[in-house]
C-alpha cells in the first residue's frame, strides 16, 4: 500500500499558514467532558522532537537525529493532557496520554500539518523508530532491525538502539498494528509510545481514536520485549505514572497525598538516583 499524504487546508498537506483547524468546534467541551486539561502551545520538547523528525523524513530534507537542516520550528494548537484510568492489571497499561495538532516549518516558506500523540506507560521501551520506508529516517544511523516477514520489512523501516529487544517487541500483533496505517511515524523513547500521523485531528473523537490505537500496539507488546521489574517507572498511589512532563499534574499529585506518601515519594526517587550514581562510568 503506498504512504499516503493528504493535501490540503492544513490537512497534513502543505500549507502557507494554519488555516481555520486553529479552532476546532466542540473540541473544548468533548476534552472537558473526558477530563483532558488544555497543554498550551508549547507541549514539551519531546513531542516538537518527534513532529519534526516524521516531517523531515517525509519530505525528504537531509538531517540526523540531532540535525534541522531544513526544519523549522514547530508550532501546536488543541493540545490537550489527561490520565488514563485504571485498573492497571497489564506491564504495557496505559497510565496518560498528550495529544496536539502540530504544524513545522520546512523549505523556508512552508509548513507541515501534522497530529501527535504520546502515550504514556510505567515500564521503559528500547528506542526503536517505525515508520513508512522513507527518504530520510532521522535514525537512519541506527541498525536496521529485520524481521523475517518480508512483507512488512519491505514496507516498514524499523531502526532501533537495541536490535535484539525491538525484534521480540516485533511481535505479528505489533507488525499488524504498526502496518495498520500508512499515514504515522511511530517513536518508542523512554516510557512513551509517539504516533505522528499525516493529517490533524478535526474532532476530540479523532484524538480518542489515535490512543485507543496506541492503546492497542501497547498491550501487543510481548513480555520479553520488556525491562526488569527494577527498571519499571515510580507510580503514584492511585496507580498513575509520575510526568515530569506536566508539572501541572505533578503538583497536583502531591498536594493530594498524605505526608507518609510524600515522604515515600521522595526516599524512593533518592535511592533511585543513587543507583543512577553507581552505574555511571568513572
């Protein structure tokens, strides 16, 4: 199936300016009815990293990892945080999730319109890229990871920091799910799933698409793909993944618990950072 790109008014084609999906009708209520909180315009860097890594790379401008040539700054609209609730009975649960239309500079005088999605989980990922055979990967310095179905390898580049450990997340459920689109770039960092996709959102119903989605590729991820227990993210008590990415939330968090929780909170994030210490080279 070829990759697909929608042109158009800011549809994830290419476009002068934003065009009238700065203000998306209904979106605010089906966001404050689903308890979603507004993320601003500026929503983190990690999410301005990864739109601009899928742009780069669909439109074939040249640059690494860490290199822009090309590439201009991003700027997002109807950018919404929330939690996801539990039970939490699953290694690959969800725990939150942002979402934001994004639109990034490109060739001097253009933008791109995108979608963004992170989810987020309480267990750690191998950095691996998915995405369309492109032009340009901005992993493209990254081992390329096979993975015998040839159908897929031939339509997807998968390129990753831990090729061993992205070949058993590559499981046929993930492989399916990765391939069930050919409209996204999919970013596996830290303890986030990103999901850049081709066209905006243009309703909150859209928005719930795109992380029951993710929410699917992440419970298709077998165990052996995942950490030691050790290595797993601090949750909060109401199971919740502490994000230092929305200091809002963390505030929030800890105004609501009790002193013991507090004080818990913080014994364990120095015990982790001591073992942080003692793995570090000389």
């Amino acid at each position: 199936m070829p990759f697909r790109r929608e042109h158009g008014n800011g549809a994830g084609g290419l476009c002068g300016e934003p065009g009238g999906e700065l203000s998306i009708r209904g979106l605010d209520e089906y966001a404050l009815s689903h308890g979603w909180r507004l993320l601003g315009e500026a929503p983190v860097t990690d999410l301005d990293a990864v739109c601009q890594a899928a742009v780069r790379s669909w439109s074939g401008e040249a640059g690494g990892s860490s290199g822009t040539a090309g590439i201009g700054p991003t700027v997002f609209r109807n950018a919404y945080v929330g939690a996801i609730a539990g039970p939490y009975d699953a290694d690959t649960a969800a725990h939150g999730f942002r979402a934001a239309n994004a639109w990034t500079g490109f060739a001097d005088t253009r933008l791109r319109g995108t979608s963004v999605c992170a989810l987020q989980l309480a267990v750690t990922l191998p950095a691996t890229w998915i995405e369309p055979r492109p032009r340009n990967s901005a992993a493209r310095h990254l081992p390329d990871v096979t993975t015998g179905d040839a159908g897929f390898d031939a339509r997807i580049s998968v390129r990753s920091q831990d090729p061993a450990r992205a070949r058993d997340l590559l499981s046929p459920a993930v492989r399916a799910l990765a391939a069930s689109r050919d409209d996204w770039a999919l970013t596996l960092i830290g303890n986030h799933i990103f999901a850049v996709c081709a066209a905006i959102y243009r309703s909150g119903e859209n928005i719930s698409d795109r992380i029951a989605e993710l929410r699917a590729f992440a419970a298709a991820i077998p165990p052996s793909a995942l950490p030691q227990p050790a290595s797993r993210l601090r949750t909060l008590p109401d199971g919740t993944v502490l994000d230092h990415s929305d200091p809002e939330g963390v505030q929030a968090a800890l105004a609501a618990m009790t002193p013991r929780q507090r004080a818990d909170l913080i014994a364990d994030f120095e015990r982790r950072r001591a073992q942080r210490r003692q793995h570090r080279p000389g």
